[in-house]
C-alpha cells in the first residue's frame, strides 16, 4: 500500500513540475517570431530530398514552385535512388506548374559512414552553394507549403537575428490511429526540447524539425553542415545542435501553414515512424533506456493504475493522488489536441499513447541488437561506433 501512494505521489510531483518547471512546454502558442518585410531579400536555395516520394510529390512540390517570393529562389530536388519515377515526376511537374526553378540532382549510392538522407542534403546543398544563396531552404519531400510560407520564414530571421528558423510541420490526422498517436508524438517533442528553451542563446537546449528549416549559408558551413553530423539518425536535431554550438541563434516553433501530406494510416506505420529512431534519441544506452521505462511508467502509467486500485481497495490516497496526477496530464495535453483540431476526449487516453510509444522505444531498441539498425526509405545503416556527435 504505501509504495502505491509513494509512486502516485511522485508521478503527481513530476506533473507540478513538468506543468511549471519544463519550459512551459504544453502550450501551443509558439508562431514564428515578430517580422518585417527586410530591406532587400537575399537569395534562398531550397533543398529536398526525395526518395521514393512519388506519392506525395504532386501535393507537396507545386506548393514550393508557386513561392510567392520576392527576392532569388531556386529548388534543388535530390533523386537519391528513387525506384518509382520519383525524379521525372518532378520535372513534369515543374513543366505543368512552373514557378520557380527545378534542378533534379542524383547523389549515387552514399559512401560509408553516411546516414539516413545527410547524404541526398549534402548533394543538394553542393549544387545549391554553386549559386551561393544567403539562406538554404531545408524542406522534406512530403511537406507542402502555404506560398508566403518562404517569404515569412526569411523574414523572421533576418528580423530578428536567428541562423536557423524551423517549423514543426503540421503531421496529418485523418486515421483513426493518426488521431491517437500524432499529436502525442509533438507532444513529446515539446517535453524533451522545449521551444522557449530552444531559442535562448544560453540555453544548451537544441532542436529542429526536419521538414522545414531554414538555415543562413554562413552558419551552415561555420557548422560543417552536413559533414559534421554525418552520422546522425536523428538529423534535425542534430543539426541544430551543431548549429548552437557553432554561435548561432535558432528558434523552433509550432507551424500554421506548413502541412505534412504524408498518410500514415495504421498503427504498424506509425510504428514504424517512432522505432526507426527512438532508441537512437536514446544515444544506443541500455541504462538510459531502462531510465526511460521506467520514466514513462511513473510519470504517464502511475497515475491511472494508482486511481484504479485506490477505487478498488477502497484507499482514498492512491486514488486522489493517482486521479489529481492524472488530471494535469490531461490537462496539460488539451492545448495540443485543440492546436490538432481533435476531440478532447483523447486527452485522459494519453497513458494509453504513452505506453504505445514505450513499446516502440523498446522494440527500437531490440531491432538495433539484432543488427538491423536505422533505416530510411528502405536503406539500412550500421551505427558507427561511436558517433561523433554523441562523443
């Protein structure tokens, strides 16, 4: 009885301070920053790697040729070994829409030590440097952008200063499994690196989201972006770190108008979204993986179980401090459901989200020892050991 109400007390504990403590992470009011329209607008290169991607090119990529952009801008589209056409497609889709200029690219197979697509990035921003824009357009191929999205990322960094300026893409929710898993995922994020953190220059918190970074030139190559995170599974996070590390002033926040179009309709997709990198966020540690269990299962699985078996012996303590733990969750999930446009009532469901991605975390851990590691678009890479940016 009393380890029951000692953990319900320490899940309810860990909320008061995730609600005050954690950078305020659960609110969803972070938009790109105060700007104005910059006296001249510098160059961009917008960069996009693709593989595979011919079924949500046609979503996503006219929205990037019809930029409404004052100043030079030119899209670098890399075909890194696509199979379904990925690269015609995309000509033929520049012919049909026009707008900005296209340049398909292909990288070939990428040399050892390359992960993920750092390999397709560092192809495109070569081409893109040819051209020596002022800032480099990051941008996933299933990311479709609204046609100011260019002209205001560019002006909130020149406004205010920042080296990187990157937006949380909108992900989809259609599915039923979407609509569960989804905004528990950014959820998530948010927790791990807060947005307000993010932007402090004192602060070592460092984040991005890969489908939409806008980074100057200076500071990538001050970094030695893409080379120096070469490695990195997780690459947007590592890239802003490199970036912070190197000086520079970056800034993450929630997006308005910058949509994922990729559908991720089952379970066994989401799945597969979430193991592909969970444990690396983990740096491949079994006891940070152990910490993470057993983190999960205080802060998100107590606070039901202790509810429930205070209701079912009849112990007023376990049930009021599991249910009071329990309510600042939910409470503190409704600004991202309502920032999702979902029912509400998918709040007090967040235990049962959280224990779904503890499941994948450890299966991503399992798939790493039996030597599969990460994977992107079909491609598996051997972890090196170690990596230089976990060192």
């Amino acid at each position: 009885m009393s380890a029951v109400v000692w953990t319900a007390a320490g899940s309810l504990v860990a909320w008061l301070w995730l609600l005050l403590g954690q950078g305020f992470f659960w609110r969803t009011d972070l938009r790109l920053p105060p700007r104005g329209e910059p006296e001249t607008w510098p160059s961009v290169c917008v960069v996009v790697p693709a593989r595979d991607e011919a079924a949500v090119l046609p979503e996503s990529l006219p929205s990037l040729l019809a930029q409404d952009y004052p100043g030079q801008a030119e899209i670098f589209l890399v075909d890194d070994g696509s199979s379904d056409g990925t690269g015609q497609l995309a000509r033929a889709l520049a012919d049909r829409h026009g707008g900005l200029p296209l340049t398909v690219g292909s990288p070939g197979e990428p040399p050892p030590g390359w992960t993920g697509k750092l390999w397709a990035v560092r192809h495109g921003i070569d081409l893109a440097r040819a051209r020596g824009p002022r800032y480099l357009l990051l941008t996933d191929a299933d990311i479709a952008h609204e046609p100011d999205s260019l002209r205001e990322l560019v002006a909130a960094a020149e406004t205010a200063g920042f080296d990187l300026v990157s937006l949380m893409a909108r992900l989809r929710v259609a599915s039923r499994w979407e609509r569960l898993v989804v905004p528990a995922f950014v959820y998530f994020f948010a927790q791990l690196y807060p947005f307000r953190w993010i932007a402090k220059k004192g602060s070592r918190t460092a984040a991005a989201a890969g489908g939409c970074v806008l980074v100057s030139a200076e500071a990538a190559e001050r970094a030695g972006i893409p080379d120096s995170i070469r490695h990195a599974v997780i690459d947007d996070v590592s890239l802003a770190r490199a970036v912070k590390r190197s000086g520079g002033h970056i800034w993450l926040g929630l997006a308005e108008r910058v949509d994922s179009v990729r559908p991720y309709p089952g379970l066994g997709d989401l799945w597969r979204m979430v193991s592909r990198s969970a444990y690396a966020q983990l740096r491949h540690s079994p006891l940070v993986l152990l910490g993470t269990v057993l983190g999960l299962t205080l802060i998100y699985l107590a606070p039901p179980v202790a509810l429930v078996f205070g209701l079912v012996t009849g112990h007023a303590a376990p049930a009021l401090l599991g249910g009071l733990a329990w309510l600042v969750m939910t409470a503190t999930y409704i600004p991202m459901l309502r920032y999702y446009r979902q029912t509400l009532w998918l709040a007090p469901l967040l235990p049962f989200t959280a224990f779904l991605y503890l499941l994948m975390t450890v299966d991503s851990a399992v798939q790493h020892y039996r030597g599969r590691g990460a994977a992107w678009k079909g491609r598996t890479y051997a972890r090196p050991d170690p990596a230089p940016e976990q060192r």
